[in-house]
C-alpha cells in the first residue's frame, strides 16, 4: 500500500475543517459532529483549539492523537511567551507541529491539523499531514467533507478579500459539507483570529452569515 493511500485511510475519517487566510486576519472553521465509522460519537466535538490569543488549530483524524498534538503544541507556546516574552511566530508553531509528526512517522499519529494565526509578518494558515509534511495555503479544508467545501471556497474565495467579506463564504462552505458528507454535521465552529485577538462567532452570528449573497 502506498502511503499516499495510508494517509487517505487516516484522515479522511470524517469532519469538515477549513482555514483561510484573509487581509486582515484568518478564519479556521469546522463541523461539530464526531463518529466511529457509520457511528456518531458525539454531536457538539471541539475540533478547533485556541493555542494563543494569536493562534489557532484545526484538526482533524484520530481524536486522542490531535489532542496530544494541541496539548503539545499549547505548552510550548505558552513556554515560548514565558522565555522570550513575545508570542510564538505562526510558523515557528507550525514547525514544530511538522517535527512531532514526523518524529512518530513509523508509528504515525493519525490526524491532519491546520494551523492558522496572525504575527508580525501577518496572517498564515499552514497544512500538516500525519507524516510532517509542511504547507503554507492561502485557504485550504481538509477531512472527508472538504471536496463539498472546496467547491465553494474555490468559486467565491479571493485572495485579499477581508474576514468580513470571506465570513459568509466560510459559513456556506462548512454548511454544504454538512448537508451531503455524512461523517460532516450537526453544528459547526468559525474562528477569527486578527489584530484585537482570537474570538469565537456566537450562534447568532453564524446563523446571519447563511443569510448573507456571497
């Protein structure tokens, strides 16, 4: 088996996640429900971890081995901010994600994790697989729902375009993988992350951005 194929068999499990960069900041979205198979474990899953107020991560794949992976990740920020009394840089984080997956690449950890974040060089949003591959996107979804999802990030989204213009677009994306990805459903998450923070959008504002022509 190639491994191409193991890393199919390993993330696409299920979930929707979805990471952008925009002008101002990024957004890191995904779907709630989580399953085993044709089974759903739990409706209202945690599938985007703030690291920082300034980071961000997604994650998708073997629930226990992404949280490892947050955990890890969280310390070290926060180890980072106590040693140099600054904020850990998007791609210093992103780095290291890439070297714990590559050091458990025999015995892989089985999830796929974007992570997103604003610094002084502006906004990132990078793309690791279970082996430590690296990658920098300007909007990227991964999980069993993210062809749904592409679909309309690649018809609407634009590079450039601001949180506020990209918001509805991210809201349409996660929604339509929600409707026809059977492991994709039941509620779902959009993160901003800018200049003033990391902030999480209420029920109401999710529900206004489906409303919204884009």
């Amino acid at each position: 088996m190639s491994q191409n194929n193991v890393t199919n068999q390993l993330i696409l499990k299920g979930t929707t996640t979805i990471g952008v960069v925009c002008k101002d900041g990024v957004i890191l979205a995904s779907d709630t429900r989580v399953t085993m198979g044709f089974y759903v474990a739990h409706k209202f899953g945690k599938k985007v971890y703030k690291i920082d107020d300034h980071l961000g991560m997604t994650i998708a794949g073997t629930v226990a081995d992404a949280q490892k992976v947050v955990d890890i990740l969280i310390a070290n920020a926060q180890l980072y901010r106590i040693n140099l009394n600054r904020p850990i840089p998007v791609s210093s984080a992103a780095r290291l994600v890439a070297n714990l997956l590559f050091q458990n690449r025999y015995i892989p950890l089985a999830t796929q994790v974007l992570v997103g974040g604003i610094d002084d060089t502006g906004p990132h949003v990078y793309n690791l697989d279970p082996y430590g591959s690296l990658n920098e996107e300007k909007s990227v979804s991964t999980g069993s729902g993210s062809p749904l999802a592409y679909g309309i990030i690649e018809d609407k989204y634009r590079e450039g375009m601001s949180i506020s213009e990209t918001l509805p677009i991210i809201a349409k994306a996660v929604n339509a993988a929600m409707k026809r990805d059977v492991a994709s459903g039941n509620s779902y998450n959009i993160i901003v992350i800018n200049e003033q923070g990391y902030k999480e959008l209420t029920a109401e504002e999710k529900s206004s951005l489906l409303k919204v022509g884009c």
